[in-house]
C-alpha cells in the first residue's frame, strides 16, 4: 500500500508535469543522457523517513548544489575565523560566475558564487588536489548515507573558473596555485548525485547536523546555521530574494537542474527537472517547491503560534500540583510555563514539575525554569520535586542550596512528597 504522504507529493508532481519551459544548460549538455523530461521530488524528515516520487533515482552531478556543503566544510576545516577573513557573506547581485570581488573587502561576496566556492574549496584540508577532492568526496558521502562517485562529465565552464582563480590569487584569496583550485572545484561539482541522495544530505542540514539515519554528527550547530543562512540570502543566484519571499526556505540550486532546500528542525527537499530558466534555477524544480510551499506551510516566516502544547496538563493530583511539559522547551515556551506555575491556583499544594516527555531545554529555558523553582522553594516555601529522567537539569542549579529533590519518575516525586 502506497503511504498517503508519496501519494499526496505525486499528486504536487503531476501538476508540474506537463509545463515544458527552460532549457537543458550548456554546462549539464555535454553530459550524456540527459532526458528533459525527468522530474523528481524527495523528502527526508530529521527523524529519517524519506519519501521519493518521480525518477528520483536517477543520478545527475551536483554542481552548484556542492557550495554550501564544501563551504560547510571548510569552515569545520580551517575554522570560522580564517574562512570568514576571506570570504564574505553578502548577496552580489551579480551573475554566479562574474569575475568580481567586494570593492571594500577585496574578498568574494559570498561562497554560493563560483569566486567564494573556488576559494572555500581550497580551505579544505588536503595535501593536494587528490587529497582534498577525496576528502570531499568521503564528507558528501557520509552526508547521503551511501558511496557518492565522480560522474564523467565535461565542463567548458572552467576558463571563466581560471580567471576567477587568477583573480582571487592576485587579491592573496587563495593560498595554492590557481589552477589546481579551479580543477578542484570542477571535480568537486561533478559528484554525482541523485534527488533521494539531496533530500538525504538537506536532512542533515535540517537536522542541526546530525545524521537522521546514521544518529552521527557530521557538522557542528553553528556552522549550520551559518551555512543556511547564507543559502537563505544567496543560495538561488538572482532569483534568491524571489525565492525566499515566495518559497522562504534556505536552498541551493545547481545548473543541472536540482535543488534543495532545508527546513529546520523538520525536513529535507530536493527536487530535480533538467529544464532551467534563464538564472539557471529548474523551471519545474521551483514549481514543485512553491507547490509545497503553499501546501504544507514550508515558509519560515509563517511560523504558527506555540499555543499551550507544550503544556500537556496543569491539574491538582493526589495533593500536589503535577504540571507535566512535553517537547521542545526554548525561550517562547519557557516564559509560558513560568507564566502559568506563577498563576497556579492551589498556591499553597506541593508542586511537582514533569519534564518526562520533555525532548530538549534550551540553556536560556534552563536558566528561566531553574529560577522558577527557585523561586517556589525559597520565596514562596512551596514543597516542589522536579522529575527529570532524562537529566535535562542536571547542571542548573549552580549550588547545593538551590538544587531541589529531582527524581527519574512521577511515582518517585509522589512518594518523595507523600501524597
Ligand atoms: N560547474 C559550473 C560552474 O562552476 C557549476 C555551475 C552551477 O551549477 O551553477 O560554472
């Protein structure tokens, strides 16, 4: 039986289908059996279930889709603080290959044009260009969870490349010779990939780094937020502010047609039509997204209220207050809680704070919830019990005096009341 999640994305497939606008790009031409009218949707949600309709297995390179991931890269290689001295982070609009560098900075715009991505190539360890393409090569491996290979394509992309490595060599950008950072590069855009593999690899992204299938983490949480927020800005070459007022999720399109795009904290997209229009973006690859976007509410800025779910119950039980926290606690849903402890009725029972089916507490969630207790112990002389199984607290309470009874169950907290 087909799940109704792959029925329904079919269902966003068939109505792209027949629009037949955009053309294969030069670049991806040369590259034998290309079928124009291949077309392809996947998802990956952080908890790894992927659904794939279309011919989302059929395999293409991954081009400019390889910025963000080298750079991410880079980044974990060389560190923030070099890569940041040498790369900027500000839209250019110009084209994705203009042969031009931030007049006040003399650094590449940003790393999701080819002067950036040449440069973030080279900051990748390696002794050597074999050394750093296979270093990349293993990195986007681990990322799709499979062996990714090196497609045999041509480029005649690379002499405009070579000026740019030629440029940023004269500005002190780049460190090795100029032309094994553009074959580099070349190579790094001919992995091939397919559009399960995207979604698989956006997972990753979406999942703060940490491999949905593989429980790995392959990136630290501040080199992703860096990285998709410069996709967010300048991930879809000149379309990105049509696409993130439109679609409103970071992505990255390559000129072979693919794109993906992440959804933090829940999932990764990739689509693939060879078909792109004039700014190299897939023509039917942005409908499907705009499709989706529409549809499942994909746009970060129409974020839906937190509402009290985080709440599941605020009741009196047996003598004391049981008030019983699920999910995610950040800030928003902190402030809810200590609101809601705070105008408790009952004032005078024991309270019992049931982080059981909590999943995550933010440091500053922490921070509000420890002074919340606090408070009910030492200003109010409310008897309170934190059950806290899974150690989210443990090290909150900074001194002896402010640490309250915390136990692993409710049965626990009840018997260490007496109620
Ligand atoms: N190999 C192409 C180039 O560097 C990639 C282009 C793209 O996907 O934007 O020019």
């Amino acid at each position: 039986m087909q799940s109704p999640v792959a029925e329904y994305l079919e269902t966003i497939v068939n109505r792209c289908k027949s629009d037949r606008t955009g053309e294969i790009s030069p670049a991806s031409a040369k590259n034998t059996g290309i079928d124009a009218d291949q077309l392809a949707l996947a998802i990956t949600t952080v908890d790894g279930a992927t659904y794939a309709v279309g011919d989302a297995d059929v395999h293409f390179p991954i081009e400019s889709m390889a910025k963000p991931l080298t750079y991410a890269l880079a980044i974990h290689d060389a560190g923030p603080t070099e890569v940041h001295k040498k790369i900027g982070v500000e839209p250019s609009g110009d084209n994705f290959n203009e042969i031009a560098l931030e007049e006040s900075t003399g650094r590449p715009f940003n790393a999701m044009i080819n002067a950036g991505a040449i440069a973030a190539h080279t900051y990748v360890d390696g002794d050597g260009e074999n050394d750093r393409t296979e270093r990349i090569r293993q990195h986007f491996s681990k990322l799709a969870d499979k062996a990714l290979q090196f497609a045999d394509t041509e480029d005649d992309t690379t002499h405009r490349n070579l000026a740019i490595g030629h440029m940023l060599k004269a500005a002190d950008v780049l460190e090795i010779d100029p032309q094994e950072a553009v074959r580099g590069y070349t190579r790094q855009c001919a992995v091939s990939v397919s559009t399960r593999d995207l979604a698989i690899i956006a997972s990753v992204y979406a999942n703060r780094g940490v491999h949905p299938l593989t429980g790995e983490r392959l990136l630290e949480p501040d080199i992703v937020r860096h990285v998709l927020s410069v996709m967010a800005t300048c991930g879809m070459y000149n379309a990105t502010g049509d696409w993130i007022t439109s679609v409103g999720i970071p992505a990255k399109s390559g000129i072979s047609g693919g794109i993906f795009g992440v959804l933090p904290g829940q999932l990764g997209i990739a689509v693939y039509s060879p078909l792109v229009d004039s700014r190299g973006n897939s023509v039917r690859g942005v409908e499907l997204f705009e499709h989706l976007s529409r549809d499942v509410g994909l746009h970060l800025m129409e974020a839906s209220p937190i509402g009290r779910s985080v709440l599941r119950s605020a009741e009196e039980r047996h003598g004391a207050m049981h008030f019983q926290m699920q999910g995610t606690l950040l800030f928003t849903q902190a402030e809810l809680i200590a609101r809601e402890i705070e105008r408790r009725e009952c004032a005078d029972l024991p309270v019992i704070l049931d982080f059981e089916a909590t999943i995550a507490v933010s440091v500053v969630a922490k921070k509000i919830l420890a002074e919340m207790v606090d408070r009910l112990r030492r200003h109010d002389h409310v008897q309170t019990v934190v059950v806290d199984p899974g150690g989210f607290f443990s090290d909150a309470w900074g001194s002896e005096s402010r640490t309250p009874t915390v136990v692993g169950s409710v049965e626990a907290a009840r018997s260490a009341l007496g109620t």
